[in-house]
C-alpha cells in the first residue's frame, strides 16, 4: 500500500479512467465539430476574431480527488492563467444566401490543409520516415483533416509508373539525368550562388554489382554526382537488370548519352536563369572490366590493354608492362581509331564531348590498395605480428582520417583495413613494418 491508503494499482486504474474520458470527450467533440462542417451550407460562418476557449482536463491520480469530481477546467485562449466560463458560437438556422461567402469558407479550409500536406511531405523526406509509420501517422491525422490522404504515397506523390524497356540482355529504366539536375539546383537554390556563367561539373560511376548470392541476377547501374560548384551524394541515372552485363553497349547507353549531347548543346535550364547552365563531364570512374567493356576496348590482361600507352605486354606468369618511356594515347588517337589492336568496338561516348582518354582515369582501388600494397601486406607475418588493438588504430578516426581517408569498421578484416589504411597507419603501429612495406 502506497501512502495515504491508495494502492499502485488503484492509481494506476484511475489514471487510465481519466485519460479513456479525456479520449472520449475528444472523439465527441471531433464528432459534433463534424457535424458542424456538415450543415455549414445551413448556417453562418462564424467571426473568427472572437475570443474562444479550450478546454484542459486533469489527470491528477491524487487520492483526494473523487471518481465521481468533474476536472474540466477552462481556460481563456488569449489568458491561460486565469479560469473562464465556456463560450460557443451559436449556431443560427437561418441559411446564408451569400454563396461567394460559403465558397471564400470552403478555400480558407482548404488552405488550412495544404501547409498540413506540404509540412509532412517535407519531413517525411528529409528524416526518412518508414512508410508503415507515416501510413499510420495518416490514418490519425486523418480524422481532423479530411483533406489528408491515408496512404504515404500519395503524400509523397511516388511514382508507380516506370517506362521499363527491354533491351538485348535484360530490362532497363532510365531515370533521367536533366531532371535530377534540376531537382538538386532547385533545392539548393537559395543556398549555391550560381553564376549565369557558371559550369556544372559532374562525374560518372558505371559497373556491374550482383543483388543476390543464389542467383545470377546482376545489377548495372549508371551512377552520377555533381562536383562543383556542390558535391552531392551520388544519384542514379539509369538501372539495367540481367543475368549478365548489357549486351549491347548502344542500347545500353543510347539514353545517357543523347541527354549529354542535348546538355552540350542547349546546356541546362534553370529557373530564374536567362542563360542555360553549362554542363561538363569531367571524369567516368570505372574499374578495369566495366572502363573496357564501356570504352569497347581490350581488358587489362591483354597485349594490348594498356588505357594510356601503346606499348605491347609481355607475358610473365601474368601481363606485365615493363616499358616506362612508351607512347601515350591520346583522346584524337583514340576517335580516330589508329591503335586496331586496342579497340574492340566503337563506344556511344565517343560521340559526346568526352576524351575518351584523359577523362576515364585509371583505377586507384585495384591499382594500387589491392595491388602492390596487398601483395607487400602479405608478407607482414615474415617479420612481425599486428594485434586487434593496431586493427583498432586502422579502423580509427586517427591516422587514416588525417590523411583523408575513410574510417573503416572494427568488423571489416584485417587484410581489408589494411589494404586500404595499411600504409598510413603502419608509420605509427609498427616501424619495421612499415619499412618493409615500403622499401619492397
């Protein structure tokens, strides 16, 4: 027994009688504020400028307060420290035979609405609300505003209707480039001083990623990220899906590369712009397979694989390049076709402003993190041993985040981290590891 001679529990049950009726007087008053709106054609409007008052009902669970003790109190909506008598609008029966009247009524409560809509869309995107949870904060709020919609899709204006095409390997849908564009600058609007001469850079992501284990079902998307005069996240601009790569690279591409040449040409239109934004490509980052199947050129193990010199490899247990001094390919070499050897088609990019050459750089990831430095790691065990705790510094925000890199997780493996963060965060771990590395 609690002080007083009250129970927990009987608290508690009287806590939750008093918040079932103060449940029960909303429903009710929702239900004749219902009925109001109902018989409005029946009735007049009434002056908004009057002072009305709300009421605020107790749920106080004190031992002297009776079952039977009415706590509604009302309180003035302009004073709310001072208690008041309640004040309704008196309903007239006489109808209003002034129809702009009704109709200036019917717009002001729609334009109540509206702001309701627009706040929760924006909100739902900008936090990512899960769409069961916003189905159902609708259905709530749907009660007092009619005008909502109950389904989120709505609310957000999802797009359920996508052009997919079929093309040679499997199913494609371009999501456009122009439009998301133009989606990313009229947000950022007010923020981004975008001169009328200004030029939008952007970069370009192509490979092929696998979505299940099981199956052979391949994902190639066509990535994209503006660089200046913002950075943004990347975005996509087409999806192709099929057990293998496209097999048509002109299907493939045909979309991207007219909105490039269009973009080239008219440049970008931008509200509150005269002069349409120019748009340059500066870089398509690829790895070696996805660079050679999008250029239509020889993989990287071929004689003649090389993106930027001439020079034939020699074989030695796997291709290698030995020349230092080789000629270099150059964008004109390449449009024009003069190395046969090296071409393997004629890609669509080539008709786009794009050096086919200077603007597809080489890849760091495979060249070099999982290239010399995974080989020369390998050979860690011959001199010392690294602990968790040294895999812990690598996954850090310490020495890799100083020298730009990303952090990595404690979860990810140690040949992993240190592929990647191996030769920063050695210096500090393990001296002689380090020398060793880098002396190989």
């Amino acid at each position: 027994m609690a002080s007083g001679g009250i129970s927990y529990w009987a608290k508690r049950r009287r806590i939750r009688k008093r918040v079932q009726e103060h449940l029960a007087f909303i429903s009710e008053q929702n239900a004749i504020e219902n009925d109001a709106l109902s018989d409005l054609e029946n009735s007049e409007v009434c002056d908004h400028s009057e002072n009305y008052s709300y009421p605020v009902q107790s749920l106080r669970s004190d031992s002297d307060l009776s079952d039977n003790e009415s706590e509604i109190t009302w309180y003035n909506a302009e004073n709310t420290d001072e208690p008041c008598e309640p004040q309704f609008c008196e309903q007239n029966s006489h109808s209003s035979g002034d129809e702009s009247e009704h109709n200036t009524s019917d717009s002001q409560s729609a334009g109540t609405h509206q702001p309701i809509a627009s706040f929760l869309c924006e909100w739902a995107t900008k936090h990512n609300i899960p769409r069961v949870a916003l189905n159902e904060l609708l259905a709530y709020l749907h009660l007092f505003h009619k005008s909502l919609p109950k389904d989120s899709r709505t609310l957000l204006k999802t797009t359920t209707d996508y052009e997919i095409r079929t093309i040679q390997g499997g199913l494609y849908h371009h999501f456009g480039l122009q439009s998301a564009l133009i989606k990313i600058f009229s947000s950022c609007k007010d923020t981004v001083n975008l001169a009328e001469n200004a030029v939008v850079n952007l970069q370009l992501n192509i490979d092929g990623l696998p979505i299940f284990k099981s199956s052979t079902t391949h994902f190639w998307p066509i990535l994209c990220r503006v660089i200046s005069p913002i950075v943004t996240e990347p975005f996509v601009v087409g999806l192709f899906c099929g057990q293998d790569k496209p097999k048509d690279i002109s299907e493939y591409l045909h979309d991207l590369v007219l909105e490039l040449k269009t973009m080239e040409t008219d440049g970008l239109t931008l509200e509150g712009f005269s002069i349409p934004i120019h748009i340059n490509v500066s870089s398509v980052i690829c790895d070696a397979p996805a660079r050679a199947f999008i250029k239509q050129v020889k993989q990287y193990n071929a004689y003649f694989g090389c993106d930027k010199c001439t020079q034939k490899g020699e074989w030695h247990k796997k291709m290698t390049f030995p020349e230092l001094d080789a000629p270099l390919r150059t964008d004109v070499h390449f449009d024009e076709l003069q190395h046969e050897e090296h071409s393997d088609g004629v890609s669509p990019l080539a008709d786009t402003s794009l050096g086919m050459v200077t603007n597809f750089p080489l890849d760091f990831m495979h060249l070099v993190c999982l290239g010399p430095t995974k080989y020369r790691i390998g050979h860690i065990g011959r001199i010392g041993r690294i602990g968790t705790q040294s895999i812990a510094c690598c996954s850090g925000v310490g020495a890799a985040r100083h020298q730009g890199a990303p952090a990595y997780p404690i979860k990810c493996s140690g040949s992993c981290l240190y592929n990647y963060t191996g030769l920063f965060c050695l210096v500090k771990i393990n001296a002689d590891i380090h020398s060793f590395i880098v002396s190989c």
